[in-house]
C-alpha cells in the first residue's frame, strides 16, 4: 500500500468517525484545536496531514493514532481457521488470539466419543449456539437439551458441561478469557506472520 493510499484511508476514517458521531467541521475544531479550515482541507486531500496533526484529531474522535492509521489488507479480515482435532471434539478457533474484545469465538464439533468430563466451574459467562445436532447441557443438577437453532447463556461458576446428544453436535461458542482457559486449554498459540 502506497503512502498516498494510506493517506487517503485516514483522510476517510477521520470524515466517517466525525459525521458517525454528528459533529460538524467546527465541533470537532473546537475539540481538537485546528482551524475548521486546516481540517476541511485535510479531508479532502488539499493539505497533508502531519503526525502532530494526527494525535489531536485521534484523540478528539475518541480513538487511537494506531487505529486511525492502520493500514488495510486482507490479512486483518480474512481468518483462515485449522481444525484441532482431539478424541471426539473438533475445534475451529474463528477469531485471533488475543481479540480486541477481550474474547475468543470458535465453532465446536462434539461427538459422543467424547470422554464425558466432570463439571467445570471458572469465573465469567458462557455463550452458545447450536448450529447443528443436539447438546446436552450439564448445568448444575440440570440436564438441558439445546436444540438445533437455540442458544444458552449462563454463568460458568455455576458447575457446567457440554456433550453430544444422539449424534454430533455442531455449535458456535463465544469464550471470555477464563473460558478460554478452562475449555481449550491444548489450543495453539497464533501463527505469526512474517
């Protein structure tokens, strides 16, 4: 990507985060401390923007420098996920390591090869849907039959867990941090790219 394309990127992101919160050329000036000139012109291309500049704008805007400045490409949109396979579970990590949202999002495949594991208990929530099969929910002294279609939401320090139901289940799960630990605790690290 050129200098010229990144600069129009954060010529971009600058308009759309200023109109996005309904701020006209002279709000975000006041907030910023440039002319409602300099930053027109930065916007439409007919001054270049300058890092001193940058760091007032990002800050007015409510975001960062780093984040009105990256650059675009494939490599931060597309996830290409490998299935990690143990004894009846598959797993397919669907967001990066380490997300921005403090979560990691996976789709399960559980048959009932799966060795049934005692409950677990961990801080946070879980969160579930089924996108294929039945689970069974071990939830405390409840058993729930989560159906294809339904999803589950609970509190992981009530004791909890998740097994096949008459054939293989397919859901899509979202783990906060300690979930993450608990529940894909063989997971391998992200691959860096070079």
């Amino acid at each position: 990507m050129t200098q010229e394309m990144i600069d129009d990127v954060v010529r971009q992101r600058i308009r759309s985060l200023r109109l996005s919160l309904g701020w006209t050329l002279d709000t975000l000036s006041s907030r910023c401390y440039l002319s409602p000139s300099t930053l027109s012109r930065i916007e439409t291309g007919h001054r270049r923007i300058a890092l001193d500049q940058l760091v007032p704008i990002a800050q007015a805007l409510g975001t960062t420098l780093d984040q009105l400045v990256e650059p675009e490409g494939d490599d931060d949109v597309v996830i290409r996920p490998e299935p990690e396979t143990g004894v009846g579970s598959t797993i397919w990590l669907l967001s990066r390591e380490r997300d921005r949202r403090g979560v990691m999002i996976a789709k399960m495949r559980i048959t009932a090869e799966r060795e049934k594991t005692e409950q677990q208990v961990h801080p946070g929530y879980e969160w579930f849907t089924v996108l294929q099969g039945v689970l069974t929910l071990r939830l405390g002294e409840r058993t729930i039959l989560v159906r294809e279609g339904q999803a589950a939401e609970f509190s992981t320090m009530t004791p909890h867990a998740l097994e096949a139901n008459d054939g293989p289940v397919e859901l899509l799960t979202i783990f906060d941090h300690d979930g993450e630990r608990a529940h894909l605790p063989g997971h391998r690290p992200a691959k860096r790219q070079s």
